[in-house]
C-alpha cells in the first residue's frame, strides 16, 4: 500500500529538480545526510504513488575522491560542475571543515556563480560561513547554529543574524540552525515545492516533526540576552542574582547609576530589547536550567525564579520558547 496513494503531480516545475550538496572535508555528516534524506524520501514517496521523482540529488566536492566528515565517515561526491550548469537547489553544509572551506577563494567564488545558475541557495549550520564569505547574505536575515551566531555576526556585519530560528527564509536565500535543522529545512523546501501534504508524509516516514515546536533557545543557555552589548552585563549578572528581588525599573535603573528615563533608553538601544524583556528572558533561563537539572516542582521553580506564579512562568515560557515548562523538563529531563 503506497505511504500516500493520491499525488497530483506539480506541472509548473520541471522534473526533475536537481539538487547539489556541497561537502568538503571535515563536513559535518547529517548536514548533508539529513536533507539528502529528506528529498530521497520525497523521491520515494512520488515514485511509489505512480509518479516520477521530482528530485535528482548530488554531493558535490572541490577536492578528488571520497570526502571525510568530521565524524570519520567518507562520502562519495561528484567534482564541482561547471558554474552556469542548470540548477535548481544549492544547499551548502556546515561542519568544522568550513572554516577552512570559506577561506578559500576558488571554492567561494563557485558558490558566488554556482548560484547565480540556480533557483535557490541555502546552508544547513555553520554552512551560513561560506554563504556569507560570497556576500550572498549581505542585507538578508539568516541564522547558524546557536553556539557560532555571535562569530558570524561579529564576522560578517552586514548579515542580519537571527539567534533563535530553526531556519529563516529571505527571499531565494535559506539558512538553518545547527546539524538536524537541516532537516527541518529540506522539509520546509519539499513543502515550497510540493505542498503541504507531500512534507508531512515525509516527515511522518522519517519520525520527525513536520514543523518543530520552539526555537534555538530551548537548546541554548547562551540565547537569554543574545545580542546585548557589555555594558549591561554588569546588571545581568545582579538581575540574576536577584531573580526574586525587586526587578522593576526603577530597581534596575539605581543599579546601572542612571536615571529611569536615561536608562530606558540606552538600555533599549545597547540591548535591542526593553528591561521587561530582559528580566523576563533571565527569569526564563533561570528556570529552563532548574526545569533540565532538578526534578524540583513547578510550583517551586516559578517562586524560586521570580516569577510569582505558575502562570506565570508558563505564560512566558511560551512567549520566549514555545514550549510550557513541563514539556520543556520532558524534553530534557534530569
């Protein structure tokens, strides 16, 4: 019995689409593996509903003869095509490799034309590196791997990185987060091409979510104040110290020796954010590491970090991390 017996084929697109996944040593393996699967999948499901596959995928390398991972997995690729060869996906992976990968020119400078040649572009992780060293990000709203955002923004400042995002889309340009939301990505691709249905079939095959719940912040205790600038981190640390204490702004504004209407705005120019948000993102951290290392009550966790109620901290919880706590602590339990 077909996974999904009724497809109606897309005419407006040429099948089949091809597909290249750049990889160079030291890639990290599921950045190529994990879309490539995603699409194989997609492969399967339309050759098996009686239809042709609309993909046709390619790992490609500027180096000859198998590609090492990172992880000591060797990858069979296909040497760089020409630059002006029909394309229709370029997806770009990350890894350690890549640090060496986008420092060099030739190989940047394929990506720069390879896309030019293509529908569309995009990186899984730390692939953001070599996508930006092209200045094909230049102006546009792109992430990585939450651990490697603050060094591509630092790196390349006329990218608008996002901390948080398990993949952004700007216009042909997409970027994901860190290693398995390059799965999450090739999803998101399939569905742009095929429709909604088709992608969650696939993602069902596959035992992941279709569209996963939260963002980066509920893998990262680094993302509480992504972005704010060193001359607060001096308040932080007291706001954290402080979780119970009086952290309206009044409180905040004596601690930083300014005045309220002063500090407001500074605080919102260095910071990006306002000092509610920013007490309520500590409050969160605080209780997203007490949530992922004890096995203490809700009820407790909410007193103990400031937040008055469970409500309370729910409310925020999901605000800031699209999860309520108890979800959260079942993700990552003690």
């Amino acid at each position: 019995m077909p996974i999904c017996p009724q497809i109606t084929p897309n005419p407006s697109r040429p099948n089949p689409r091809r597909v290249e996944l750049l990889a160079f040593p030291d890639v990290q393996l599921l950045d190529v593996t994990g879309p490539f699967q995603v699409f194989a999948s997609a492969n399967a499901l339309m050759t098996e509903a009686g239809q042709p596959p609309p993909y046709a995928l390619t790992v490609v390398s500027a180096i000859a003869g198998p590609v090492v991972s990172s992880g000591g997995l060797a990858l069979l690729s296909e040497p760089l095509p020409l630059v002006d060869r029909a394309l229709d996906t370029l997806i770009v992976a990350g890894g350690s490799g890549v640090y060496v990968a986008y420092r060099d020119g030739s190989l940047v400078d394929w990506v720069r034309q390879r896309a030019n040649a293509c529908r569309r572009v995009a990186s899984v992780c730390s692939g953001a590196f070599l996508l930006a060293a092209t200045g094909l990000l230049d102006g546009r709203r792109a992430t990585t791997h939450w651990s490697r955002c603050a060094s591509l923004a630092a790196e390349f400042p006329a990218v608008r990185v996002e901390h948080d995002p398990i993949y952004v889309n700007d216009g042909a340009i997409w970027t994901s987060a860190g290693v398995t939301a390059g799965i999450d990505m090739a999803l998101a691709l399939v569905e742009a091409d095929l429709g909604r249905t088709i992608a969650t079939t696939v993602a069902r095959h596959l035992v992941v979510f279709a569209k996963r719940p939260g963002g980066q912040s509920q893998f990262s205790a680094e993302l509480a104040l992504a972005g704010s600038d060193a001359r607060f981190d001096g308040l932080h640390d007291w706001m954290k110290r402080n979780l119970r204490g009086d952290l309206a702004v009044p409180a905040l504004a004596e601690q930083a020796g300014m005045s309220e209407r002063s500090f407001l705005r500074h605080y919102r120019q260095v910071t990006g954010t306002t000092p509610a948000r920013a007490v309520e993102r500590v409050r969160v951290e605080a209780a997203r590491q007490t949530l992922g290392g004890t096995d203490l009550p809700l009820k407790r966790v909410a007193r103990d970090c400031g937040f008055g109620s469970e409500e309370s901290m729910r409310r925020s919880f999901m605000r800031i991390l699209a999860v309520p706590p108890q979800a959260y602590r079942q993700r990552f339990p003690v």
